[in-house]
C-alpha cells in the first residue's frame, strides 16, 4: 500500500482511485478472513450494543496507516493524537 499525503492510492505498485482500493483490498484480504471485527459500543443514550462488521480494506487500511504514522510521527505528536481520539 502507498501512501501520498497520508491517504492511500497505491496497490502492489498501480495507483488507484480509493474506490477501487478498497474493492480490492476487500477482496483480496477477506479471502484470508482478515477485517471480522466483532466489539461493545457505547451508544450516545447510554446503553451498551454489541456490533458486527466485516471490513477486510479497511482493517488492512487502518493497520497500513498506523505502521505509516509509527514511522513519521515523534512519540509526543503520538500521545497527543491519541489523546484527541478518544474526545
């Protein structure tokens, strides 16, 4: 997966619109049962639902960028980042 400016465009070396990335990430990594993603989530009135979701492209994606991330930002821009998700 290459990355330009921080958004995914590049394939096994073909560029591709984000579309077709994540139609073929989907395919190729929900082939190998990547992306079941089975959590708890807190909902906005209160109460706790279980949620299911298949997203092989985008866990491959998700995954992708953080190795990207671990790479270029310093730990403080790190533990910030991380900070500021969670608001």
């Amino acid at each position: 997966i290459g990355f330009e400016k921080g958004c995914p465009v590049y394939l096994n070396g073909e560029k591709l619109s984000a579309l077709e990335l994540f139609n073929d990430l989907n395919k190729i990594a929900g082939k190998h049962g990547i992306g079941r993603v089975d959590i708890v989530e807190n909902r906005l009135v209160g109460m706790k639902s279980r949620g299911v979701y298949e997203t092989p492209g985008g866990s491959v994606i998700f995954r992708a960028h953080q190795a990207l991330e671990s790479m270029c930002l310093d730990k403080y821009t790190m533990h910030y980042k991380d900070f500021v998700a969670v608001k």
